[in-house]
C-alpha cells in the first residue's frame, strides 16, 4: 500500500471538531507564493495549484520514468495547504480576498531534495508547457499550534477561528501570529466535488502561552 500522510498523521491531518494544541513538527514542502483573491478565474491562485500538481505527480512517477531517487518509496500526494495573511490584519479578515497573500504547498517526502524538486520543476514545465520557475522547496517548522477541523463552506471558518479563540482564551494560551506564523489552511476535500457544506478544512492557528 502507498504511504498515506493522512493516515500515517492523523493527529496533523484529521483533528478533532473541537479545538486542540498540537506540536508540529518540521515539513518540507513544494511552495508557490501570490497575492490576491484565490476565486479569480484564471488568476495567480489557480496557477499556482497547476504548478504544484504538476511537480507533486511529476515526483510521484519519477520511478517510473526512470528517474530513480534514492530513497523513493510510493505515496499517496498529501492534500493542499496554504499560508494566508493581509497586510495590518492580526489573523483573517474574510471579506477582503483582494488583499489576501498566500503561501501554496504541498507536503513532500523527506527523500525529496532541493535537486530533485529542481529536476521535477523541469521536467513538468516541459511535459505541460507551463512555467514552473515560481516553486520553490520550504522547510517549515510551525511549533506549537491550535487547530480544528472545520465542516462546511469556506466562507464560515469565521465560526471555528472564533471557537478556537474561545479555547485559547479559556486555558491560557494565546494566538501568536507572525510574519512567519501565520493562518494556516488544509484542504482535504475537493471543492469541485464536494457540495459547499461537506467539506474539510483543518484550520491552525500558531499560539503561545499567556
């Protein structure tokens, strides 16, 4: 069976629906950064997704391809991720998408290196004719975090941060967002498959105590 992130972590990727602390270990990912509302049609945000997939699948058959990393081993890709934050905002401000920055990512394996993430960016610009020079390889330590598994619309997360604060506020931690802390979002479900109100989303907040 192909190693599953979702399965082999679940306390990273299958929170409970209430809100709990969580130490998260250092990740590295395949990153892509923007500006702007992730909904605009053709825009940055969806580029980015492109590029990601392309380089994340790219990787996945590299063996396939007879490009042999050492150290592969089958996987399953992990779901998309995203940093999001404004500029003057402490947290989200979900009704200014114009003014959001992002940080796209998907979770790779540890075999994968800067090198190979190179090889794959090219590779995958060649096959779909897309520029992938914007990926980047990022090394993450996000540390102690609240999080919560939240069920339906984009759109009301605004309900589970607003439960997550009540938690921290109840047992004496705090948010501690940062330039390089920040609103932290996981995708795991498909929204172009998935009605509005049965979707997954972990939501996690960096903290720190009180």
């Amino acid at each position: 069976m192909p190693f599953d992130f979702k399965k082999e972590y679940k306390t990273l990727y299958l929170p409970k629906s209430t809100p709990e602390i969580v130490d998260v270990p250092p990740m590295n990912f395949i990153a892509v950064r923007g500006s702007g509302d992730p909904n605009e049609k053709g825009g940055s945000y969806q580029q980015a997704i492109q590029i990601l997939y392309s380089i994340a699948y790219t990787l996945k058959m590299s063996h396939k391809a007879g490009h042999m990393i050492p150290g592969f081993f089958e996987y399953v890709v992990p779901p998309l991720e995203g940093l999001w934050w404004q500029e003057g905002v402490c947290g989200m401000d979900y009704a200014n998408k114009s003014g959001l920055h992002w940080v796209s990512l998907l979770r790779l394996p540890d075999f994968v290196s800067e090198k190979e993430l190179a090889w794959a960016a090219g590779e995958a610009a060649k096959k779909k004719k897309i520029d992938c020079s914007p990926a980047e390889f990022l090394t993450i330590e996000e540390g102690l975090c609240v999080q919560i598994m939240h069920l339906g619309p984009y759109d009301s997360e605004p309900e589970s941060a607003a439960r997550m604060d009540q938690y921290l506020a109840e047992n004496g931690w705090q948010n501690d967002f940062t330039p390089s802390r920040q609103h932290h979002e996981i995708y795991l479900s498909n929204p172009e498959r998935t009605l509005p109100e049965k979707r997954k989303t972990v939501i996690r907040h960096p903290v720190k105590k009180s």
